[in-house]
C-alpha cells in the first residue's frame, strides 16, 4: 500500500514536499506514490477538441513522473509510484486518499498558480476533510527535517491524541517537542489550569524518552496565532503540529478552528494538521496498543 501522498505538478514547492515524504516514508516504512490531477478545465478543452488532446497529455505527463520517480528512488532508495487524474483538484485527492487510505499526505501550501494544479485553497479543503494527517509545506524555503516539533496546546479533549503523534516523532526522529500555549482571562500562570496540563504533557513526554520544553505566553493583544508563529522562529522550529478539531464536534465533522487556520495560512514552516480521527487512524495497529495504555479515555 501507498502510505504517504504528494499531489505533484513538477514545481519548487512540489518537489520540497517529495523530499519531506522521504523522511516520513521512512518513519511508516511504506511507499509514497505522486499524485498530478489535471485541473477540469483542462478537461473543458479537450471535450472541445478531442479525447486524443487529453491522451496525449496524460502521456507526457506520465513520462515526465517518470524521470522524476528515477531521480527520486536513487536519493532515497524508496519504492515511489504515481497517478494522473483528471478533474477538480482537491475532490480528486481526497478521493484517491480513500482509495490508498494513506498515513499522510504532503503537499504545497501557496497562492501561486502553476501549469497543471495550484495548491491554494485547495490545501485548506484537503486538511479539513481528509481521513489522514496532513502536511502542508509554505512556499519558502524550509527543512526537510522533524529536529524540533512546535505543538500548540489548549484544553481540548483531543490532546492526547496529539501528544501521543507527538511522541511517535520524537522517538523516531530523535526530535525535541517544544510545547506552547497562551494563558487566557486574568489569571496568572501557574494558577491557570493550561499550566497545570502543559506540566503533565512536559512529564508525559519526558517519560516516554522525548526531550520536551515549554513555554506558556500571557494574553495579549497580539493574535495568538502571531505568537505562536514567533516562538517558531524563536526556537527554529523544524514543524508544527496542531490538531484541526474543535472540541465539541462529532470526530466526523471536519472543522478548522479560526487560529489552527491562521497557523497553517501563515508558518514558515511544514505543518502537520491533525484531526482526532486521522491522529488515531495514522496509528499502527501495535503503537495504537500503546497509545490506549498510555492515555486510557477518561469520562
């Protein structure tokens, strides 16, 4: 089975996401499979000409992935496979995630608009509704790497399902998990019940063998967004991870909260978005033994 998805259209930032696949190919011992979706209107033009304009497309398209697959498999030594789809972008790759049912899937985040695809919006609808994590690389330069893993924190049921991924990375990457979180209302601190959960999730984390740091903001009128995005480059974070799920949802609604958004729309560096679902799902079968007991469901 394919494991990890990059939806690809031979750009920078495509090619970015391939090499991030590398390293979480490797942390799921599975196989990554390129994802090209020529765009519907692509597929207006050629119900004005011809069936044989598409076949050609999809051809030179094929052969292209080709050369990029060869390239790909020599730097990484990773078994890589592709697909061309036709239609609209995002309902494509949502329906090809449920078909290969993947661990994660790795794609550009920009406005930009490229030859075959753009990644735009229609990251932000792949997050909200895949059954997976998802990884959106910004258009900057950025790490290929999982060294240090910003993880916002609130008072949130889903947490434990996020530090639990959490620790899957650390273990794995040999990464340190540097926790934050910002005090709401006009309570101080160490009376807030946020510090009293970010001490566990630091003790959590240690115990399990995962360097962890902390860092709880006071409320200001800077969005918190901004402030997490600060500490991200305070630290030189590698990534951050968030979960996407607004407590209070069904785990089959899918809903970005107003500041998980604003994180994705603006970091400078990969994010991988988390639902309740897709961190329990991206789970083998023998780390999700673990994970039930280590964090049992409490009422």
């Amino acid at each position: 089975m394919y494991k990890i998805i990059v939806p690809y259209d031979f750009q920078e930032l495509s090619d970015e996401a391939l090499k991030q696949a590398y390293q979480l190919a490797a942390f799921v011992s599975g196989k990554i499979l390129l994802l090209v979706v020529l765009d519907s209107e692509l597929q207006a033009i050629s119900s004005v000409f011809s069936k044989k304009m598409e076949e050609s497309m999809r051809r030179e398209v094929a052969g292209r992935l080709e050369q990029v697959i060869l390239q790909a498999v020599s730097e990484s030594g990773i078994e890589i496979g592709y697909r061309v789809e036709t239609g609209r972008i995002y309902e494509r790759i949502l329906a090809v995630a449920k078909e290969e049912k993947p661990r994660f899937i790795v794609m550009g985040r920009t406005s930009k608009r490229s030859t075959l695809l753009h990644f735009g919006s229609n990251a932000m609808k792949v997050v909200e509704e895949a059954g997976c994590p998802v990884i959106t690389i910004p258009d900057i330069k950025t790490t290929s790497e999982f060294g240090k893993i910003v993880l916002p924190i609130d008072l949130l049921k889903q947490t434990r399902e996020e530090v639990f991924n959490a620790i899957s990375f650390g273990l794995f990457f040999d990464a340190t998990i540097c926790l934050v979180s910002v005090v709401m209302g006009g309570i101080s601190e160490r009376k807030s019940r946020i510090y009293s959960k970010m001490k566990k999730m630091k003790e959590m984390i240690e115990e399990n063998g995962v360097r962890c740091t902390e860092k709880l903001f006071k409320k200001s009128h800077q969005p918190i967004h901004e402030m997490i995005i600060q500490y991200v480059e305070e630290v030189n974070a590698d990534t951050i991870m968030i979960m996407t799920q607004q407590e209070g949802l069904g785990t089959s609604n899918r809903y970005i909260g107003a500041v998980a958004h604003q994180i994705i729309d603006s970091s400078t560096v990969p994010v991988i978005s988390l639902t309740s679902t897709a961190a329990t799902d991206s789970l083998t079968e023998k780390s999700r033994f673990w994970f039930n007991k280590l964090f049992p469901l409490r009422e």
